[in-house]
C-alpha cells in the first residue's frame, strides 16, 4: 500500500470518529450541558483555630454564590448576594427599630436600623449557609465542637452557645459568668441548636439581640 492510499485510511478514520462524536452529541448533548451548568459548592476559606475567634466569625457563607454575608451589612448590599427576601420572618413591635426576613433556602436574617444583627440557618435550609468554619444544616450535632472548641461558653443537652467578645484589634471567648443579661455591642454568640441528635438551627448575632429576643 502506497503512502497516498495509507494518508486517506487515516483521513477517513478521524472523519468516522468525528461524525461519531458529533451524533451522540445531538442526541446526548442535553446531559453534558445539565452536567456542566450544575451549580458547584464552594467552601469558605478560613484558616481558623478552636476556641480562638476572628472577625471573619460575624460572618457566613452562601456556597452557591461563593460569597460570604457579614454582621453590619445592609440590607441592599446583602440581597445583592442572596436575593430578595421571601417574606416576614416574624414581627417586632413597633417601638423596636428591628425587621426579621426570611430568604431561600432556610436562611433568616435580622437587621436593626437596615443592618444585620442576625443570621439564623434553620433545619430546613438546604445547605446553601454555613458558618465560616463551614457548619451547617448538612452536619452532625456535634461537629461545631471540632471547628469550635469543645468547651463552648454554655453548654447543654439542647444546645452549645460560644460568647466571644471584641478586644482592641481582636476577640477572646467569655466564660459561663459573663452570658447572662450581656447586652453589649462588642459581645456576640453563635449558638448551635440540637434536638434527637441532630443540629436542627445555627444562630449568629450580637448579645443586645440575642438576650432580649433569644
């Protein structure tokens, strides 16, 4: 066999495996594309220490969007990540300069004065929010012992609650003493809620909201 006839044996062989290729794409296209176009989750990236705590910790996270949402943002700039709110959450009395709204996938946030002073990830999200240390709904009861510390502020059959508050340029972890009627600004508490063995909520806020409302 002349090279000739051997360099068009080739040329026909790539042009069958192409129009292969190409059929099966017309006919199985769909499923590559719905492959593709699925949505990835993205875990937060924090180099975080057991019962040390940052400023990265008045955060969560949206894996879907690979965005986190803090403590003090706004209103605006937080439904630019997660979207619009799906309706009230519950209701304040008039007096009180609050608003609770409820969002997709399980995720409610508090603002006073049009800024978040809570975030609450309930039992029925879908996994979307986590806590910087990357807990959420789809965790056990106890795996924010591991990301936390196993000596939580406040520790129960119900629920663990660690308190930290700001210090100069950092924060410290308070103990049990400190908990109770702690209203300040510059103290907060993330609290993990378990029922028949399972985490069932996961709280965020300042202790002005949480001892007044929790």
């Amino acid at each position: 066999m002349n090279l000739r006839k051997k360099w068009w044996i080739v040329v026909l062989m790539i042009a069958v495996i192409f129009t292969i290729g190409a059929v099966n794409y017309l006919l199985n296209g769909h499923k590559y594309r719905l492959l593709s176009e699925a949505p990835i989750a993205l875990v937060p990236d924090y180099q975080y220490m057991p019962e040390q705590f940052t400023e990265l910790d008045l955060s969560i996270y949206d894996t879907l969007k690979g965005e986190r949402i803090s403590y003090g943002m706004t209103k605006a700039d937080i439904e630019q990540i997660v979207g619009d709110a799906e309706g009230e959450a519950w209701a304040f009395v008039p007096s009180h300069p609050l608003e609770a709204l409820e969002y997709a996938d399980g995720l409610q946030i508090v603002y006073r004065l049009d800024r978040a002073i809570s975030f609450i990830m309930g039992s029925e999200g879908t996994g979307r929010f986590v806590t910087m240390r990357n807990i959420g709904m789809a965790n056990g009861a106890h795996d924010h012992l591991v990301a936390y510390g196993l000596r939580p502020t406040v520790a129960s059959e119900d629920y663990d609650t660690y308190l930290f508050q700001q210090v100069d340029n950092g924060y410290k972890i308070l103990e049990e003493q400190n908990y109770a009627d702690n209203e300040e600004l510059t103290v907060y508490h993330i609290s993990f809620q378990k029922e028949d063995g399972k985490l069932v909520s996961v709280s965020l806020s300042d202790m002005l909201f949480a001892v007044k409302f929790n």
